[in-house]
C-alpha cells in the first residue's frame, strides 16, 4: 500500500476546460511559482469533445488556502471548473441502506481497515433491521421510514443530516427508494449508486431469477452519480463475474453481491481520491 499522504503538505488539484494550448504550462509554471513538487499528474484530451481534463497530486509548503487563492488567477485565464484539496482530508461519505447490507459491511470494514479515505458520520436507512451493524462499528443510525404520503418529509430529513454532518457524498449502497428529481438535482455529483447491470433487461422484482430464467452466463454491477434520470447516471466503474448453467438463482444473489460490494467499494474510493471528473453524461476516471 502506497504511503499515506501528508497532511497539509500534500494537495491534489482537479481541472477541467475546454482544450487549448498552454493548459499544463499555465498549470505547472504555478506549482513551480508555489514551490510545489509534482508527485503524480495525469490527464486526458477529449478529441471528440474537446474538452481537457487533468488531476494533479503534488507537496507543497503553502496552505491550501494561499494555494486556492493564488490558483483562481490560472483557472480564470483558462475558464476553468477546477478543485484543490487536501490530500489527507477525507471524505465525509452519508451511507444510505434498505434491507440488504453487504455493501453497507463492506464500506465499514474497508472504512475501518483504512482501505478507504473516508468518514462514515451516519448511515441513513428507511428500514430499522441493520442498526445492529451500525452499532458495531459505533456509527449512528437513523431510521427515516419512506410511504408516498411521507417521502416529502423523508427528503427533508435526508437534507437536514447532510448538513448536520457537514456531508460530502452520499453513498446508496442498495437503498431501494427512487429519490425525487429535486433531491438528485441538489445532490448532483455527490451522490453515489449502485445497481446491477441487468438492468434495463430486469426491471422490477427479483432480477436475478428473472436473469436465471434467462440462462445468463455474466452477473454484472454498475457505480454511477446520481440524476434525475433512474440509474441512467454518469458511469464511474463496471464489473462482471461468469456463471454457467449450474448456478442457481441464490448462487446468482451471492455472485451479485459481491461484485456489486467491489464495485461500489472502487467507485467510493476513486471519488473521495478525486480521481473522477465529470464530462457531460461520461465520467473521466484518472485511476
């Protein structure tokens, strides 16, 4: 594992603009003018597009303040969309759960084994039955209930905790309500699902036995940003594991688990590295 990064001395900067000459000069010519050491640096030409997009890791001696500051002159020349952020920080991620909690279990224990940069400050869960898991990992538990009479008011309440604790991303591992099209538009880009990838070919009730009858040799799950648009978002990560006809529709159930909880799991961890920009409906991962 990669040393962690340190705290106040090393900053990851995110940029994204319509491509044109001089963008990495301008870019680099200030961390040289900021005495700053370039650690990592990727970027991508969207040729069909247009757009440029980069992710820079670097040490500095100055605080991130001065450097945002300082920054804002570049990012103004360029018209760009642009973050700088401590490296160390991490992120504050709202985990949001129905019944099924293996992708709930998988981010506490990566969370706690320091697989990933985040904090965890609440769950939030329209059904009371894994506050028992929470507990275990000392992590309150709100029990919000959702009827099409009180899903208003649940919205509502949703909000309220993600300013209470101060939230950067909401994570939906497996919470199986449709959120508003107002909540997705203020949650917009900060606001993570996950699904399985039969989807649109399964909709509805049990998708797995519906796959089963289908004979499907590839169980699959999909990460994406939450939008107004039902699990149509910008895709952050993919994956696939091969079954045969053997598999039985619970053997199914358990290989969907899986993937998805992997799935999710890389999704939460590229995010809170800032390693994903947005690029129209497509997402750019600088893994």
């Amino acid at each position: 594992m990669s040393p962690r990064p340190d705290p106040g001395r090393e900053f990851i900067l995110t940029v994204s603009c319509a491509d044109k000459p001089g963008i990495v000069y301008a870019v680099t010519s200030f961390l040289v003018q900021h005495g700053g050491n370039m650690l990592q640096s990727k970027q991508f030409n969207d040729r069909l597009g247009g757009g440029f997009f980069m992710r820079v890791h670097f040490a500095a001696q100055h605080g991130l303040e001065e450097l945002r500051a300082g920054f804002t002159y570049v990012a103004d020349a360029y018209q760009m969309t642009w973050r700088l952020n401590d490296a160390a920080t991490p992120t504050r991620a709202l985990v949001m759960v129905s019944k099924f909690g293996h992708c709930l279990n998988d981010l506490l224990f990566r969370r706690q084994v320091g697989g990933l940069n985040i904090e965890i400050p609440a769950i939030v869960s329209n059904h009371p039955g894994l506050k028992p898991l929470a507990d275990s990992y000392g992590v309150p538990y709100h029990h919000v209930p959702v009827t099409p009479d009180t899903k208003p008011e649940a919205e509502a309440r949703l909000l309220e905790l993600v300013a209470e604790y101060e939230i950067d991303l909401v994570v939906l591992a497996r919470y199986m309500q449709v959120l508003s099209d107002e909540l997705c538009k203020r949650l917009e880009g900060r606001a993570i699902n996950i699904h399985h990838s039969f989807l649109p070919g399964f909709k509805g009730a049990k998708p797995y036995h519906q796959a089963h009858e289908r004979g499907v040799k590839l169980i699959g799950a999909t990460a994406h940003y939450v939008t107004a648009d039902l699990d149509e978002g910008p895709i952050i990560e993919q994956d696939v594991i091969r079954v045969d006809h053997e598999a039985e529709p619970e053997d199914l159930i358990a290989a969907g688990r899986d993937v998805e909880a992997q799935v999710l799991a890389r999704a939460v961890k590229w995010h809170s590295e800032h390693r994903v920009l947005l690029n129209g409906n497509r997402t750019v991962v600088f893994r």
